[in-house]
C-alpha cells in the first residue's frame, strides 16, 4: 500500500517537475545563438520568481519521496 503510494506520488512530482522546468525554458536554446534575448543576468520577479521557488520545492520533495521509496 505504502509503495503504491510512493510511486503515485512520485509520479506527480515528476510530472510537475517536467512542467515547472519547461515553464522556465524561456529563450534557451538555439534562439540564443542566432541573436536572442541577451539578458543572462537578471532579476526575476513576480510570477517568474514564484515559479521558480516552486519548481526547487518540488524538486527537493521529488528527491525526499524517492529516497522514502528505496528506503521503504
């Protein structure tokens, strides 16, 4: 029971994980290499800074459920 519900909830997290990430990825890539937005220093705010608040919070809960996982 307790293992099924690790791995629900790891799941989730992983998934949250994947979308917080892809939320951030804004003007990476090979935009950046033809030209693209070259501000690498700079402040987030708002919502930007809350994403990224919670996408460490996730991450640090994603790793907490995984090493409750192997240890259960």
């Amino acid at each position: 029971m307790l293992d099924t519900l690790l791995n629900a909830a790891q799941i989730i997290l992983g998934a949250l994980l994947i979308g917080g990430i892809l939320l951030q990825a804004r003007g990476t890539g090979l935009g950046m290499a033809f030209g693209g937005e070259g501000n690498v220093y700079r402040t987030k705010r708002g919502v930007e800074k809350r994403l990224f608040q919670a996408t460490i919070a996730v991450a640090i809960l994603f790793f907490g459920v995984a090493l409750a996982n192997v240890l259960a």
